[in-house]
C-alpha cells in the first residue's frame, strides 16, 4: 500500500507518494516522535544521550542535531539534501521529501521498516 501526504512547505505545495512507513518515519523524524535521544528519554526507553554517529560530548541527540548538525553525518546529508550543515530546523523546508526520507533511510540510525 502506499500513502500519499500533501505537505505546505514554506507557501509550496508538495505531493509525497510513499509506502506507508516510509510516510510514518518522515513524520516521526519531522516532528521529533521516533524514539531517539530527548524523546526516548521521556518515553522511559532505551537512548543515547549524545549522538550515536559523532559522539561528541556536547551533541545531545535531537532532531535538529540528526538534520541539521551532526559532522558525522555531513558528507551524507551533503550528498542526499544538498548541504553539509544546515543553520537550523526550519532550513530543512527547503530540502525535499524524497531527499529527507533518501537521508534518514542511509544514516542507519533507524530500522528499514517501522
């Protein structure tokens, strides 16, 4: 089965046709619910404090790290949204859906299927 989303990114209009847990991945990395970091934490789960690519000490495991930050992860995020670092979350609105989705899917961070 697929899914078809319509996303409003910064006033654009994006149609987004995924299987469907591909389409609940995005939107838990998007909005910060997958079991990661911070939020795993208040879940009571099993998480990482500080990030499980760059293991810097002062990188807390978030969404806005995993997008936007990590150094680990900036040649992939390079190759996949365009950018090595991204000045914060909301310039990720500018990457496309395909190309979030291509990221987190090699970042092995989360299992292929949800």
């Amino acid at each position: 089965r697929y899914m078809a989303i319509f996303v409003y990114i910064k006033t654009k209009k994006t149609a987004f046709l995924r299987g469907r847990g591909e389409v609940s991945k995005l939107i838990a990395v998007l909005t910060g619910h997958w079991p990661f970091g911070t939020h795993a934490m208040r879940l009571g789960l099993n998480h990482n404090t500080i990030c499980r690519s760059c293991k810097a000490q002062d990188s807390v495991e978030t969404v806005e790290h995993f997008l936007c930050e990590c150094l680990a992860l900036s040649h992939l995020r390079h190759r996949t949204m365009g950018s090595h670092l991204f000045p914060d979350i909301s310039h990720i609105g500018t990457v496309s859906l395909s190309n979030i989705i291509k990221f987190v899917n090699r970042s092995g961070w989360f299992p292929s299927s949800r």
